[in-house]
C-alpha cells in the first residue's frame, strides 16, 4: 500500500518542472545581425520547431546588443543565441553556463560551423588589398562589441603590428550589418568591418552590387567559401540561462542537434543546422590580447607586492640608471663640445629619436632655410619632412634604411629644402646612429646640414651646357671670329657625314652645296653683322656628295668688350621635311591607294568640265558611284584584302572609261566619274553599264573569289543647272535611289521634284514671316581647350521658335534656304544678334570670343568689309578681335580670290576667321595657304566616328598635321563623349566643341555654365603629357579593336552584317599586337597583360556569334556587356601604355 502511494507521488514531484515549463512560454532571444523583421521572419520557424519537439510554447524575440544584455540582465530570456564574443562576455557577467550546441552556417550547399570577419572598401578608393592601407583610415562598424564585424579584424590590425582602430576614426552604425555597408557606399567612411556571409547575403537580396566593392587583406582557407579578411572561429553558440532546468536543457540539446538540413526552418534561417559545442578558446585568446570585455580590467597589484617580490632587482636597476644618467651627462657634454666645434664650420646640427621621432636642432639648421630656431618650434622629425622635397625624402628613407640595417657606416643624402623665400637650397646631411635600442634597433642619431647650394647650382650649369651640346638633336657647330671650326658635337657630325677630326680649323664653306648664289651668302653675313643673328633655309652637301636641306640658325658670341669672339650654328636636317611637303602636296591631289584623283583635283576637273560644256554646247554627266557589299567584305576577309579589291575594281573601271573621262575616289567605296562631251542621256548609258560590268566581274584575291556590285547615280549638266558641289549631292541622292531600288544599277537624277520645289518653297515664306515676327534666337556652345579647361569662346547658332512645331534646329530649315537671298538675311541677322550679345557680355566683364557663321551670299556681297564695319561701329566699345567668323570650306572656294581678299580686309581691323567643316570640301594646301584663316574646324561627321573608324581617325590625324604644317589653329567639332577627347588629345588637337562639353544654351544660361565647368581629369592629364608620333600606332591599335567590337556588334543585332575577322592572330588589332606591338612594348608590364586579354575578346565574341546562329540571339545581346566590359579593360591598358610612353 505504501508502495503504491510513493511511486506517485514521486512522479509527481519529478515531473513538477516540467508541468510548470509547459505552461510558461520558453523564450528565446536572437541577436539582430541584420534587419529586426528579417531576423525574426528567419527564424521564428525555428521556434515552431522547437514548440513541436518540446510541447511547450515557445516566444522567440530578436535583440541588439544593448536589448539583448538588458534583456539577460532582467532574466526574461531562457535561451540566447549570439555570437562568440558575445558569449563570452555574457558568460562572465552572468555566469551562464557552456553552449548547448554551436550553429552550422549555409553557404549553397555547404555547412559552415565557422565564421570570420571581413574588411572592405569601396571599389573606386586607391587600389590596395593591404592591411597597412587600413592606418589611419575611417571604419564603419557595427559595434566594437561584434565579434565577426570589428574584434576579429582589430586582432588581425594588432598581431601584423598595426594600432587598435582609435575610437574617433569609428562610427558605429549599430546592427544590423547592412548599415556598415550603406555607410561605406555612401562615402561616410572609408572602410568597413561585417562578419562573413553578410556581402553575399545583401548580394543575393539585389542590395549589393559585389564588383562595388574591394575586400582588404582577402584570405582563402581550403573548404571556406566567403570573402574572408581575417582567421576562422567557431559559429555562434546556443546557451541556456541558469533558471532553465537542467532536463529541459538537455531535451532543447536534443532536438537542436536533430534538426534537419532540409527542414524549412534550417532553410529559413540560412542554416544546415547544429553540431556539438565548439572550442571557444581561440575567441578568449583573442578578446585577452585585445582586452576587450570581459578582460581589459587588470588584476590589482600593489606597490608593497612589488618591493616583497623584486627588491633585489629594483635595487640593481637603481643603480643601472645611476650609471646610465652619468654616461647621459658625460655625453651630452661631450655633444656641446662638438655643437662649438660644428657651429664654427659653418654647418647645422640635428639630433633625432628615430622611435619617438623628437629632435633637436641648432640655430644654424633653421639658418639655412631662412628661419630661426623659435620660428620653426616646436620642432620634431616632421619639421624636416614638411621642409624637404617629396622626391628628395624617398631617396634619403632609402638611405635611412641601409644605415638602419648597417649597411653603411654612416648616413649621407644631398636634398631640396624650401626656403623661406619659396626658393629651394640644396643642403648635404650626413649622420649616423649613435645610440641602439636593446632590440638592435637605432634610437638615437646625430649629424650635420651644410649648405652647397652654390656649388650645386654651378655643376648644373655646366651639366647643363655640356648636355645640350652633347645631346641636342640638332647639329651645333662653334667658329672664331674668323670662321674657323673649333668644335662640332655629335649631331653635327651625323648630318654632314663629317667627324669632328675633319672639320677642325676648316671654314664652314666647304659645306656649300652651290644650290644658293653668291647673293644669298652676302644679305646672310650683312644679318649676322648689322643684327649679331641669322636664321632661314639653306642647301648644303654631306661628305658623301649627297645635297640636303638644312635649317640654320647662326648667333654671334660677344666678350665683354663687346667684341664678336666666335659664331654658333645650330643647324636641323629639314630634307624629309621638304620631302614630305612634296608627298603632301600630291596627297592632297591623288587618292593614295588607287592612285585616281581625290576630291580636290575632282573639283578641279569639275570645274573645267562645266566651262567646257558651256563652250562647246554639250552635255556633261556627273556620275556617283558606291560599291555594294564591299563593307562585308573589308569585314570578313579584312582590310588588306579591301583594299586590294578596290584597287582592282578601280583600275577595270578606269579602263571602262574614255581618255577624256576622269574617274575619282572620293571616299572608302566611293567613286565619282565625270563624263564630257554628251549629246544627250543614251550617249553616257554605254559607259554606265561597263562601270556596271567592271564592278560586278569577280576578283581572286589570295584564292578567294570576291564579289561586289555597285550603286550609280547621274545627273546631267546643263539640264541641272547646278554648281559643282550641288551637282555631286543631286548625284548622291540618284546613287541612293538606285540602292533602294535593288542595288546594281543606275539611276538618273529627277530634276523637276514638284513635291520638293513644293516644300521649299513654302519654307522660305515661312522663313520669311519668322524674321519679320522675331520667332529667330541665338543659343551658344562653348568651345574649350581640352588640355588646360580654358573656354576660348563661343558659337553662335541659330534656333527657330516655331509656334506649332516648338524648338527647331537649323538642320531642320537652313538647307531650305541654301543658294537662296533669305540666307543673306539670315546670316544679317544672326551677326546683329550675336554682336549685340557680345556686347553685352563685354560689358558684364564676360571676355568671350563669339563665332559666327557666315555663308558665300552675305560674306561675297561687294559691300560686305563695309557693312561690318559699320555694325562693328554701333558697338564702339567693343574689340572686333573678339569676333570670328566661320567660313564653310565650300563657300570659300567657289571665288577663292574675292574671299581671300575679303578676308584680309577684315583681319586687317581685328576679326578673327575660321574655315568651318573642313575636311568636307575640295580644300588643297594651296587654298589653305591664301586663305588667311586663323583656326580649322575638323568637320564633326570625321570626329563622331574616330573612336572605331580608323579612316576617320587618319583623316582627323591628317587635317591636325596639315594644320599645324601651316600653322593653323585647330578644333574639333562632334566631340560627343570624354573617350573623343582622348583621342583627340593625343593627336595634338587640344581645342573642341560638342555635346561632350556642353549642348548649345540661351545666352542667359552661360555664365552658370561658365562658373560650373570643369575639364574632365582623363583631359586634363594631358597637361604633363607629350605625344610622340612614334607612338601614334598605339591610338590606331585602339581604333582597330573598337572596330571590330562594333563590326560584332552590328552583326549580333541584325544579321545581316558579315562578322569581322574571328582569328585573335589576324584581326587587324592582332596583327599589330603581335608584330609592331611586341616589337615596341614587350618589355613593359602593362603590354604583357593585353594579349590574354584580347584573345578573351575573341573567345567571347566566337560564344556569342555561336549564341547567334544557333538562333539565341537575345542571350547573345544580352551577354554584351560582357564584351563592353572586356573592350573597356583593354582600351584602359591601351590608355596607360600610352601614358607610360609620353613625355612629361
């Protein structure tokens, strides 16, 4: 009976906590690393879990750190769960007790029962990966409480010798991690400190672009997926409060340890569940080192325990510092003696702690500088820094560091130093350790400054004379006062041929190559005595017999009575010079590949062609010719081959012609023929179909068979009645025509165009009706030099506020109004217009130049020199050098003479011109010579193209060498982007105008503009920089490579191109990496780097162009910014190969 009643009760007695448990909630607090609602919605299924397993109610809350600690100070949580710094100083404020279990992390489909920290910053900060970059620098970080996001990285700082992040370089964000990040980008701090898994989390939640960031100090550990920055630690611990029952404990071990890696509520808190308890002692090592909390209070030690412990040793250290405070004394008067000694040579004295970085210095070493001694206090180790020259500094560390590391018995450097005055003294301080530390490293170090700027001054002078003599370019030769030869150097010798031993005491005649009379000599020697100078273009003969063209400078050499004591020459071979201006002058006239007229000499023929058909009553037929197909070719087959096929195919078509004919390339496939002596239209349809024929017969080149086609368009003269110019647009037009009507044929230009005549017409009264009613404005774009950021000026352009159409640009209604009276008009009243702004911004202190546009009509009226004086007159406060006018290349040739007088007259009261669009007419070298054009305006149809047409980078490179061959101010219109710039710098042009810089404004708006501009920094690096020709290959070498991206590009987006040259080994960018480039750059780092990643380009572009036929090409488009991004990383090497090879 007993019996029966005891077993009860002691159940009872047993299962009372648990009976009581079951109807209190088990609560359960989580750290907020991230967001409090994405915590909680992680793991409240982990709480349900828990309720299932225990049948017991279950509250799971999520915590900062001061809620979590608060929350445990007031024993309302059962079980935590945080990180294992925290742990730890939980444990020990609250005496918890071991973890129940440790969290295994997922990454993918890995387990991660470890965890660490990482440090990064932004992408675009300096590029460094080291922790020495760390110094200094702004951390955000939650907390400094958080282990994963600030102890673990304070260890690692601690341990390679760095300093504990000081608390005024933190800002501390508080949880979650997501704000570290956030501060990082928003630039608020310059690092930041997150736990592992935080980055890719907010990378996969679309919060965080990776490549925006750079981690700092990356380690990788075998097994360990996660961007990483410092050692390894266990997870985070799951720890039961002390009022939780023991049996309980147990069963929440229980079920943790059983949970699934599949169960949904591991795979909403991001884990593949829990594993037993972890060492946690590599976590107390590190909070011990670093005391932190719970560790950084010291044990009390009282000053009785240290005389009980280590009396003796006090007693014996007493006595060490006795005798080491009688050396101090015996040396510092030993060092007084030597200041005297030291003062009296004239010489400054420096003493420095290398540890601590104190010195002392004596009056003397502020004398040097200019200073005194109480200018320059308080005066330590950065006194010297802040006074000597950056360069000079590097060069004495070095030094510094030998003599550190006793590799040299004493310390000696030659530095600048910045004077008082803003000059710089050269000064040579020597010195060495005096005193090491017990370590062996150098505490204290003594030594002198003397001041040997004179003699440094005296040796650069004469380095400077014997280097110029030495190694100048052009030959310099030295006479008597009686024509004698005392010395050549070495470029003399070069050019003449003859060496030095040969020409001594000889009189420089013997170089006359009798090119020159006895006339030119008399008026050169009448210079030299009347003025002590001469300078100009002479002809003399090489020791080999060989005549060549020399520059020659010749200045007379006075002594100090005045008397001429010798003569020096300095003479430059110019004969490949000469030779280029005579390749140039045939350039300009002859097409260099197929040897046809160019543009300039057509012009010329055309002109001749139309007066003969005036005299002699016939008809002319002026006809365009475009190859089909022939872009598919130069793609697929490449450029080489292009350009045989086209000189071929315009051979067979100059033969298709008769002699009297002329047949001229015009552009990459573009052919004009003028044909004479028509009696009407059937006459020149022979002649059409052989060109036809020429064009369209195959051509084997290298065993391959091309085939193109071509599009012809004529018109005939007289019956359009149109200048030369206007009649080859009507030919272009019928050209068009016949490619829209299938290509390969012929079409014929229709003169009476009732719908157009139509149209213009009605836009000229419309013109009209718009100036009466002052519907015209002006709006102005800057033109600046790229170079410097300096705004040289303006340009006035027209705008049309129509009152049904709004806004409109003047190609919308100038082209109406060509070869017409309105444009006279027009023109009259943009120069009013601009004149009286211009004005304006004179007197509001604006210095600006205006340009204006001026067409033939208005600038070859006879009274046109009158007419703008007199507006020129109603501004009498204004300069008229502040005014340009822009004159199209075209208008200006059609009465060459009359324009070019014209023009003088104008310059000669202070107008500025510019020839506008050049490049687009039939300008030759003689046009450019008589027209007194100060600046050329590189039409923007060459610029717009440049960064991937290398014709159009030629051309553009052609016009800056014509230009400045002439000296001739250049500019360059369509710069659209920052790349056009730097494209254009490089060739020499540093003037531009374009929607890169600024789009046209009302007037009222450019001062702001003026006032918020800036250069971009890619221009303005330009500033320290000198382009060589020899390096002009490499800008090419760029153009190549965008080409081809673009030739991918086109066939990628329609199909119909051909694709470019797959083989990486013969695209043209190939070619020239693998010959010329290796050639020139091998040696350089950056160079080694481009041909892995040029043959990624093509890798890539064979994935996408297979993407294409296989019919896939939306994931063909869509992986081009893989292509953009690997184009734009080579281009970038191109750029820094460039810069590495220009002079600064």
């Amino acid at each position: 009976m007993t019996r029966r009643i005891l077993i009860p009760l002691c159940l009872a007695l047993l299962l009372s906590p648990l009976y009581a448990w079951a109807q209190t909630p088990l609560k359960i607090g989580v750290l907020a690393y991230r967001p409090k609602p994405q915590v909680l919605a992680a793991w409240q299924p982990l709480g349900r879990y828990l309720e299932e397993q225990l049948a017991l109610p279950v509250e799971l809350g999520v915590y900062t750190y001061p809620e979590l600690e608060s929350a445990i100070a007031q024993n309302s949580l059962d079980v935590i769960a945080t990180n294992s710094g925290h742990h730890i100083l939980l444990r020990e404020r609250n005496h918890l007790s071991g973890p129940l279990v440790t969290l295994i992390q997922r990454e993918g489909d890995q387990g991660l029962s470890t965890f660490g920290g990482v440090i990064f910053t932004r992408a675009d900060a300096p590029a460094t990966t080291a922790f020495e970059s760390l110094a200094g620098g702004t951390i955000a970080t939650t907390t400094t409480s958080s282990l994963g996001g600030f102890q673990m990285q304070a260890y690692e700082m601690v341990v390679s010798g760095l300093p504990m992040p000081a608390q005024k370089k933190l800002l501390l964000t508080g949880m979650p991690h997501d704000a570290v990040v956030e501060a990082v980008l928003a630039g608020r701090t310059e690092f930041g400190f997150v736990r592992t898994g935080v980055l890719e989390a907010m990378a996969r939640e679309g919060k965080l672009d990776m490549s925006a960031i750079r981690i700092i100090n990356p380690q990788h550990q075998p097994g360990f997926p996660l961007a990483l920055s410092t050692r390894l630690y266990p997870e985070w611990p799951v720890v039961t409060m002390p009022q939780v029952d023991e049996q309980l404990a147990r069963r929440i071990t229980v079920a943790l340890l059983s949970l699934p890696a599949g169960h949904p509520a591991s795979l909403a808190a991001g884990i593949r569940g829990f594993t037993i308890p972890a060492d946690y002692a590599g976590v107390e090592n590190l909070l011990r080192t670093l005391r932190l909390p719970p560790y950084n209070v010291a044990p009390e030690f009282t000053l009785a325990d240290v005389l009980r412990h280590y009396w003796p040793w006090i007693m014996a250290l007493a006595g060490l510092v006795a005798l080491l405070a009688f050396n101090q004394w015996r040396f510092r008067l030993q060092g007084k003696r030597l200041n005297q000694i030291i003062w009296g040579t004239g010489a400054g004295a420096w003493e420095w702690n290398v540890q601590t970085g104190a010195a002392i210095l004596n009056e003397r070493w502020a004398e040097i500088i200019g200073y005194t001694l109480d200018e320059l206090a308080p005066v330590s180790i950065e006194t010297w820094t802040k006074f000597t020259h950056p360069d000079d500094l590097k060069r004495s560390d070095a030094l510094l560091e030998k003599h550190f590391r006793r590799e040299t018995e004493a310390y000696e450097c030659e530095v600048r130093m910045r004077h008082k005055d803003g000059s710089w003294v050269w000064v040579l301080t020597r010195g060495r350790v005096v005193e090491w530390t017990r370590g062996g490293q150098p505490l204290w170090m003594a030594g002198t400054h003397l001041d040997i700027t004179e003699r440094k001054l005296a040796e650069e002078k004469l380095q400077l004379a014997a280097s110029v003599f030495t190694h100048s370019n052009e030959g310099i030769m030295i006479t008597d006062a009686a024509g004698s030869i005392i010395d050549v150097n070495d470029a003399f010798t070069r050019i003449t041929g003859y060496p030095r031993e040969e020409v001594l005491g000889r009189n420089p005649r013997m170089l006359r190559s009798g090119r020159q009379p006895p006339e030119y000599y008399q008026a050169m020697w009448k210079a030299l005595l009347d003025k002590g100078h001469w300078y100009g273009e002479i002809w003399n003969r090489r020791k080999s017999g060989e005549a060549y063209a020399e520059m020659l400078t010749i200045s007379a050499v006075h002594d100090a009575a005045g008397n001429i004591g010798h003569y020096v020459a300095l003479l430059a071979d110019i004969t490949l010079a000469k030779e280029h201006q005579h390749q140039l002058e045939h350039i300009a006239h002859y097409d260099a590949l197929t040897g046809l007229p160019n543009r300039v000499l057509l012009a010329d023929r055309m002109h001749q062609a139309i007066a003969q058909s005036e005299r002699r009553s016939q008809a002319l037929a002026t006809v365009y010719l475009d190859l089909d197909g022939f872009k598919a070719v130069n793609d697929r087959y490449g450029h080489d081959a292009g350009d045989e096929l086209l000189i071929a195919v315009a051979g067979r078509m100059k033969d298709a012609l008769r002699d009297g004919d002329t047949l001229a390339r015009i552009g990459g496939d573009e052919f004009v023929a003028i044909l004479t002596d028509l009696n009407d239209a059937r006459d020149c349809e022979q002649a059409l179909s052989r060109l036809l024929q020429a064009a369209a017969d195959p051509v084997t080149i290298h065993g391959d068979i091309l085939r193109v086609s071509a599009s012809i368009g004529v018109t005939l003269y007289p019956d359009d009645a149109a200048e030369a110019d206007q009649l080859l647009r009507h030919a272009d037009q019928a050209m068009y025509q016949a490619k829209q009507s299938g290509k390969n044929r012929y079409h014929f230009f229709d003169i009476a165009h009732d719908a157009s005549v139509k149209a213009h017409g009605e836009t000229l009264q419309r013109l009209q009706v718009a100036l009466a009613n002052n519907e015209l404005m002006l709006h102005y774009q800057p033109k600046v030099n790229m170079r410097t950021g300096e705004v040289i000026g303006v340009e006035a352009l027209v705008r049309w506020q129509h009152p049904e159409r709004g806004l409109l640009l003047p190609a919308e209604f100038l082209p109406a109004i060509e070869n017409h009276a309105l444009a006279a008009e027009l023109d009259n009243w943009v120069l009013d217009a601009a004149l009286a702004q211009l004005a304006q911004w004179h007197r509001d202190g604006l210095g600006l130049h205006v340009s204006v546009n001026v067409g033939a009509r208005l600038l070859q009226q006879r009274d046109f020199v009158a007419l703008l004086r007199t507006k020129l007159a109603r501004h009498p406060d204004l300069p008229p050098n502040l005014l340009e006018l822009e004159v199209l290349e075209t208008s200006a040739l059609e009465d060459m003479a009359g324009v070019a007088e014209i023009m003088r007259a104008c310059a000669g009261f202070g107008v500025q011109f510019a020839l506008d669009d050049f490049g687009t007419g039939y300008s030759s070298l003689t046009y450019l010579r008589r027209l007194p054009a100060q600046t050329l305006k590189i039409d923007q149809s060459f610029v717009c193209d440049l960064l991937h047409d290398p014709d159009d980078l030629a051309i553009v490179e052609g016009v800056v060498g014509m230009a400045t061959s002439f000296r001739r101010q250049v500019i360059a219109e369509g710069v659209e982007t920052v790349a056009h710039g730097e494209m254009l710098l490089p060739l020499g042009c540093e003037l531009g105008q374009g929607y890169g810089i600024a789009r046209p404004m009302p007037p009222g708006e450019l001062p702001q503009w003026l006032a918020d501009w800036h250069p971009d920094p890619r221009w303005t690096a330009w500033r320290d920089r000198n382009f060589r020709r020899d390096d002009l290959p490499l800008l090419f070498a760029e153009v190549d490579h965008r080409a081809w991206i673009h030739a991918l590009e086109a066939c990628l987006a329609d199909g119909g191109e051909a694709p470019p040259l797959m083989d990486a080994h013969q695209c043209r960018f190939g070619v020239w990496l693998e010959r010329e480039g290796m050639l020139r750059h091998c040696a350089e780092p950056v160079f080694q780097s481009i041909p892995p990643l040029h043959h990624r380009v093509h890798e890539l572009g064979v994935e996408l162009l297979d993407l294409h036929r296989r019919s896939r090409k939306d994931e063909a488009l869509a992986r081009l910014p893989e292509l953009h991004a690997l184009r734009d990383a080579l281009v970038e090497k191109l750029r820094r190969l460039l810069a590495s090879n220009c002079c600064y």
